[in-house]
C-alpha cells in the first residue's frame, strides 16, 4: 500500500492503565495490531526493570489474544543496533513502549537503527502505542521532566527531542491525577507546539492520521494556544509566573474527539458544534 494511503496510528497513554480487568486500553492496542493477528514488540528502554515489566505486558497481550509478543530490550545504544531486535520489528504489526524515564527512551533509542526501523514500519502502518513515559516521547520535543502541581513558570519544566511521531504537539501524562496543567503550559509557552495534550491515567487518545479519539476512564485535556493574544515569556525571569491571554482549554472525556487539522473538537455523536470556538472553548 502506498505511503499515502497508509493510515498511520497511536495509542498515547497517560499511564496506569488497566491490566487485569477488561482493559479496555490495552485492547484496542491489540485490535488495531492485528487482533489474535497481532505481532507485537514491547520496547522495555524506558524501565531499569525490563524482564519484570516486559513479561507482565506479555501476560495481559497474550490473555487478550495476540498471537506473538516479544520483549526488545534495550539497555544501551549498541544493543539499538541488534539484528535480532531489528528482525522482530521488521515483522511487528505493534510496537509498545512501557513506562519509566523517557530520557532513557530518548538516549537510547534516539537516531539509532531502531529508530529508524520504527519509524519505517510506523509510515508502511504499524501501530505504536505507548504509556507514561512512552507516551511522553510520542511529539518531537518532549517534556523531560518538570514540577507538578505548581502555577506555570519557565524553571518547572525541562524540554527535550522525542521520538517524533506525533510532531508539532506536547504531550504530558498522569495529568489530573498529579496537577500537571502548569507544566504543560510552560512547555507549550518554551516549543515552538501551539498544541497540548494531558491525558489522565487510565486513558488514552488514540490518533488515526489527523483525528484523535479519547478511550479510558479520564479525560484527555486539550491546550490550545494558537490564538492566544499575549504571553510574557520574553520579559521574565525563570522563576517567575508566566501570563498567557486568549489561550483555549478543551476537556475531552471517553468517545470524544478532536482534529488536528481544524483543531475543533468534536462530540461522541461525531458532529462538530457549529457555535465559534472562542464561544464553546474556555480561555485560560
């Protein structure tokens, strides 16, 4: 199929996720992978315990059906250029990243074959999926690491290349549950992104080409700064409070949806409200 025609798709998981219930999550992973299909790589660079968290996501993908799953670990640069690794994701239809620390993702990963290979597949149409940390690597500039639960300010926040598979975007996770919303603004305000996504644990936004749609028990929250009227991120100090006017703030729960190229979301009865979004969104 050509490039053009391939429809290319994320799991992007703000962590937490259910394994042991229904997992609703973890199975749509597997349904769009392929269903019982389903050949799966589980990227461990990311956790300092990949045997433990590798055989646990294989438990639950094997339970939901997926016929091959393997562990690609990944300890330093020179284990990114495996054959071995390289032959499994040649033949994945599913590349998962567990979670831990993205900066290990990131020095590990980053501009080796690996890379490369994944981001072949993912434009033939593989799924990717990732959650916490592997989610935090999905943009092109990453949140490194930052302050939760504090008012935006330059100093809470530490930026980074990602993975680039969602680019132009920052993605932050565990997003309600620990007071993420300073931080996402101060990354927006420092990146060239105009868009923000936190996603709350048990939750994901799944991405298919430009539309997004939310699954899981939380809420995907949606930031939005493309039309903001004014920010003094240029008149301050690092540690001083950051001010943004005009910026637009959109909470999206289970079976809404969003759109990347007219960035208006849109309800889970697939329309799209037809009030002016400066009306229907809330500025922050």
């Amino acid at each position: 199929m050509a490039e053009s025609q391939t429809k290319r798709q994320l799991v992007i998981i703000g962590g937490a996720e259910d394994k042991d219930g229904d997992s609703q999550i973890l199975r749509e992973f597997v349904r769009r992978a392929g269903s019982t299909k389903a050949n799966i790589v589980i990227m461990t660079a990311a956790t300092e315990l990949p045997r433990e968290v590798g055989e646990n996501y294989i438990r639950v993908f094997e339970r939901l059906g997926a016929e091959n799953v393997r562990i690609v670990d990944t300890e330093t640069r020179e284990d990114a250029t495996s054959s071995t690794a390289l032959e499994a994701i040649a033949k994945a239809t599913g590349v998962f990243f567990t979670g831990g620390d993205q900066a290990r993702i990131t020095s590990i990963l980053k501009d080796t074959e690996i890379d490369k290979a994944i981001h072949k597949r993912f434009a033939e149409g593989i799924v990717i999926a990732g959650t916490s940390a592997g989610a935090a690597v999905m943009p092109d500039k990453m949140i490194v690491e930052g302050d939760s639960e504090t008012n935006p300010r330059i100093e809470i926040v530490e930026m980074g290349p990602g993975m680039g598979f969602l680019p132009g975007v920052v993605i932050d996770q565990h997003f309600s549950q620990r007071g993420r919303l300073g931080r996402l603004i101060s990354a927006l305000l420092q990146e060239p992104a105009d868009l923000g996504f936190g996603i709350d644990e048990n939750t994901a936004m799944v991405v298919t080409d430009s539309q997004i749609e939310v699954i899981g028990e939380g809420c995907v929250t949606v930031v939005d700064e493309s039309e903001a009227t004014h920010n003094n991120i240029n008149e301050i100090l690092k540690d001083e409070p950051l001010a943004v006017f005009g910026a637009k703030l959109h909470i999206l729960p289970h079976g809404y949806k969003f759109d990347l190229k007219t960035r208006r979301p849109i309800l889970n009865d697939g329309t799209v409200p037809d009030v002016p979004l400066a009306v229907s969104a809330t500025s922050i």
